[in-house]
C-alpha cells in the first residue's frame, strides 16, 4: 500500500505542475506591463488586449481540451500543454513586434486551459476519496507557488538593470519549467478511468493494483460498472437536463472565482500599487509578499479541504474578501490611507486563497459523473476564462477614471456568492466519484441542495 500510495502522490504531482506554468503565466506579466506600455506605446485598451490575449487562448485551450482528453488520454494531453507552454516563453522573449507578442502569449493561454482542465482532472481520476481534496489541490498549490516564483523572478531580473531587455528576461524564463513538466510526464501512469472508457481494462487494472493492490478489484469492478452503465448512451450530451444541477454548480463557481477579482489584481498587482505612488522595486517587493502569502494559505486550505469542506471554506472567503476588496476601493476612491493598502491586499489573498482558490479546481473535478466529466470539468474551466478574460480586459480602462470602483463592484460580486453559497452548494468531502455522481444528478434529488451535508460520507 505505501509504494501505491506514493505512485498516486507523485503521479498527482507532477501532473499538478501544469499548475506551476499556469501561475508562472498568470503572474510573470504584471512585471511587464509598464515596459510594454512604453515600448508599444499602448494605450488603455492595447494594454488591457496584451494581457488579456492569453486568457481568449485559454478559453479555446479549456474548451477543446476536454476532446483531447477523452481522444488522446488525460496523459498525453498534458504533455502537449507543457510543448504550448514552452513554445509560448520562448516566443514571447524573442518576440520581433507586438504582433508576435501577443500572438505568442495567446499559445500560452492555450496551454494554461489545456492545463486548467487536464491536470485536476487526471489527479481526481487517480486519488481515493479521503485524498482527493488534497491532491486536486496540489494543482492549486502549484498555480500560487508559480505566481510567487514569477513575482520573484520579475524581482530578481529587475535588479539586474537590463533596461529595454528586462521584459523579455522576464517572459522567457518560463520555458524552463516547461521543458522539466514535459519530461516528467514520461513517467507516470495514464488514468485507469479514461483507460477502462477506452476498453483498456487489463492496463487499467494494472495500474490500480500498482496504485492500490489491497482494492484494485473492487475499485475495476466499481469504475468499469459505472461506464458501462454510462455507455448505454453511447455519445452523452453534456446539455441534459440530468446533468443541469452539476451544471449550475460549474458555471456558478467559475463566474463568482473571477468576479472576486483575483484576476484583476495578479495581472495589474504593480499597476495598482502604482495607483497608489508605491514606485516599481516597491510594487516588486510587495508583490513578492502577496505571491507569499497566496502559497501560505494554500497549504492551510490543503490541509484542511478534506476536514472542514467545500463548502465552509467558499463560506469563509467571501465574507473575508468581501471586507478587504471594500477597503481596498476606499483607499484608491478616497486616495487617503494608503499605508493600508499592503495589509487589504494581503487580507484579501489570504481568504481568497482560503477559499475559492482552494475549491474551484477540486470541485470542478468532482461534481461531473465520468461520462462527462471531461466535457463538464472543461464548461467550468472555459466559464472560468471566459469571466477572465472578460474582467482583465475592462479592468485598466475601469480603473483608468478611479482604480477604486472596480473593487467596489468585486465586492458586492462577494457578498452575492456567500448567499447563492449558503442556499445552494452541497457539500463533497469524503465521497467517492461515484457516489457524488449518484448524488447529484437531477433524477436523483431535488436541484437545490439546501442539506449542508448532503454528500458527506464520515
């Protein structure tokens, strides 16, 4: 049982680095944004496409990504997203015009959808239950260490007083990370689940005795019946009314994830310290602080997601980041106490992180049966991106006339999701796939889960 338990924890982690280039790409702009601007002489709106441009490539990587997935394996699919991530850094450095810029940072957006969906799906496909919060949320984890280690990074290349070539340092080191992700995914095992719906099963059952010896028969025997039972409908439509309840659930975690703000606030961190008079090695600084803290309460949410639940963590942070993004719009409307504006943002990362950080990509792969799974997880991820996109792009020309009242409207965005949490969310801790599947399909159970712990299993 150790060796299978430490070839899931592995397997799960090197899928969850996908995680890590995600981050690395989310945050690695924000320390470029001032030199692009001056560079492409850009505008509110150009900047506001520059780094936004990723984000419509990651809607199109998280929509097809999911027919990939269930084509190519969930395996072979991550390994093309660390090939896009590598050929996105390295294009963005040598970049000849902001053409190819943008052109190159819309691949890498298609690696991080690819990813968004990929990677917490295969580790929920491999984890038992009592560790399938922890190891999706390895993904998560991963996703705030490379937004730390791109502020980091953007800090050290910035004291090296490259001048006009800072920015391509900055955007160029990714591939590294892309490389190393591509060849450790040579050495892990493929998904039993999606091996059983391709009628693999020898190699599946191999794999789940490699993974889990003492139930690898009941667990074959538990997965192949749930397919089988699935494939009576041979091509299932993700838009059945059955499957409206998991729907709801996916879309709604997505638009409220982005409509936090949390976006906004990674890709124009140092803009927004700039807002307040903090000069660029200051923003850098304390943008190191915020990268920070984001690691440290993922850990803490990790380490609880399996006790506390889904749903309590949702509940906590947005009574938390409610509060912190209404300080925060005070400060840049009232341009008074700025002082404090550190403190809000760290505040608001740390109960973000908390929370919706820590949730949105474990319960993205769990509350879709296996059938749809890869259709469902990518509905929730492009929703995702989609609100991303949408909110990165309007965030520098709604902030061009106050920096403040986008924050006001995040906030209230906040207090709306405490109550559709509190109402509707059911909660998902220590179920098996199979079990929530069973649970939430809308011939099975009224569409809103007013029992708080409707699929709890102690």
């Amino acid at each position: 049982m150790k060796l299978g338990k430490h070839l899931i924890i592995i397997s799960a982690f090197v899928a969850a680095l996908g995680g890590f280039l995600f981050g690395f790409d989310t945050a690695v702009i924000s320390g470029t944004t001032h030199s692009l601007k001056n560079l492409f002489n850009l505008n509110a709106a150009s900047l506001g496409l520059t780094v936004s441009i990723a984000l419509w490539g990651t809607i199109i990587g998280a929509l097809f990504s999911g027919i990939a997935g269930n084509i190519l394996g969930r395996k072979n699919s991550l390994k093309i997203t660390g090939f896009l991530f590598f050929i996105s850094a390295l294009g963005c450095c040598f970049a000849w015009d902001w053409y190819s810029l943008v052109f190159f940072r819309f691949i890498g957006g298609l690696g991080v959808g690819a990813a968004s969906v990929l990677g917490p799906m295969y580790i929920a496909e491999i984890s038992p239950a009592n560790l399938r919060g922890k190891l999706v949320g390895l993904f998560q984890f991963n996703i705030v260490f490379g937004i730390l280690i791109a502020y980091f990074s953007n800090y050290i290349v910035g004291l090296l007083n490259l001048g006009i070539l800072e920015w391509r340092y900055k955007l160029g080191i990714g591939a590294a990370p892309a490389l190393l992700f591509f060849l450790l995914l040579l050495f892990i095992p493929e998904s039993p689940r999606w091996l059983v719906m391709k009628n693999k099963k020898k190699e599946a059952l191999e794999i789940l005795t490699l993974m889990n010896k003492k139930d690898a028969d009941k667990q074959f025997e538990e997965i192949t019946n749930s397919i089988e039972n699935s494939n009576q409908v041979k091509s299932e439509n993700l838009f059945n009314k059955n499957y409206s309840f998991p729907i709801f659930l996916a879309i709604s975690i997505a638009i409220f994830n982005q409509l936090s703000g949390i976006n906004a606030l990674l890709y124009y961190l140092n803009d927004i310290f700039a807002m307040a008079g903090f000069d660029k090695v200051s923003a850098d600084i304390k943008s190191v602080i915020i990268g920070a803290t984001n690691l440290l309460f993922t850990i803490i949410a990790m380490s609880v997601i399996d006790k506390i639940g889904r749903k309590k963590l949702l509940l906590t942070g947005s009574v938390g980041t409610a509060i912190c993004l209404s300080g925060i719009a005070a400060i840049l409307i009232t341009n008074t106490h700025k002082s404090l504006l550190l403190y809000l943002l760290v505040g608001y990362i740390a109960f973000f992180a908390f929370s919706q950080g820590a949730v949105i990509w474990v319960y993205l792969s769990e509350i879709f049966p296996n059938l749809v799974r890869a259709k469902g997880h990518a509905l929730g991820s492009f929703t995702h991106w989609f609100m991303c996109a949408l909110v990165s792009w309007a965030f520098p020309v709604m902030a061009e006339k106050s920096g403040g009242y986008p924050f006001v409207f995040f906030a209230v965005m906040m207090i709306v999701q405490f109550f559709v949490v509190l109402i509707i969310y059911p909660e998902t801790k220590n179920a098996s796939l199979e079990e929530i599947q069973n649970k939430l399909l809308t011939n099975n159970r009224h569409p809103l889960a007013t029992n708080n712990d409707i699929l709890e299993y102690e």
